[in-house]
C-alpha cells in the first residue's frame, strides 16, 4: 500500500486515490518477494518484514520508511540480482513522500508519475542491462 495511504490522513480517506499509488503499490511488492519467496516458490519468512503485516497503519508506514536501513532484510538469492533495482525503486517511492510532506507545490499528474517511474528503471538499467530493460517494456507492450 502507497506510504500516503497508511498516513493518518489516508486512513481517514482525507487523501485522493492517483494512479501512483497503485504503482507505488506494485514497487512495495518487489522487496517482498525478493526477501521471502525463493528459486522454488516457496516461502521463506523473513521476521525483520513483519512490521508490514502489522493491523497498525502508522506502524507499517514506519516499517516501510525504515526498509532501506534494515539490513536484516536481504533478497532470496535467486533474487540477488534484481535487489538493487527494488531497493532504487523503494528509494525513490520514499524520496517522492517525504518530498510530498514537505511541498506545497501541486502534485504531479499520473503521466509524470508514470515517466518518473520508468526514467529511474532506465536509470538502474543504464548500467549495461538495456537489452533486459527493452525486453521488459516490450513483454509489458509500452
């Protein structure tokens, strides 16, 4: 669930549902699979996540802010290779809240969210990984 979402004021239905929030959604994914599902589909419970399954909104959301410096939590190793893309994406989901609190400049329309999402997955691919990074937007049909 997107950061605004678990705030008091997203609980209180007193934030707009935007397309982001579902990307943001998506991005949330990642690192939990990643930490906990292994090369054979089967769980692996990693403890230091539980704070995400908390019934406490405002727990998860500190939970979740907290993630990049947990280093209890590390990928399955099946997933080592794609742990750095989730944790940028994490980065920049976190960057794009707190800048939120922060201004009070119009949030950005869906279609900007959408190109910020894809300019930092070309960022992590820039590495070298382009041909993996077109196949993914080809097997995705953009």
């Amino acid at each position: 669930m997107a950061l605004d979402l678990l705030s008091n004021e997203g609980t209180q239905g007193k934030v707009e549902r935007r397309y982001r929030h579902d990307l943001e959604g998506f991005v949330w994914t990642l690192p939990w699979i990643f930490a906990q599902w292994d090369e054979e589909n089967e769980f692996k419970l990693c403890e230091a996540m539980l704070g995400w399954q908390s019934a406490y909104n405002e727990y998860v959301l500190g939970a979740k802010i907290s993630f990049l410096q947990n280093k209890a939590i590390t990928p399955q190793p099946g997933w080592a290779d794609q742990w750095e893309l989730a944790r940028k994406l994490v980065l920049h989901v976190i960057g794009q809240y707190i800048g939120g609190l922060r201004s009070q400049e119009a949030e950005a329309s869906d279609a900007e969210q959408y190109e910020a999402f894809w300019c930092a997955v070309r960022q992590y691919f820039a590495k070298g990984c382009e041909d993996e990074y077109n196949a993914i937007r080809a097997g995705l049909g953009l």
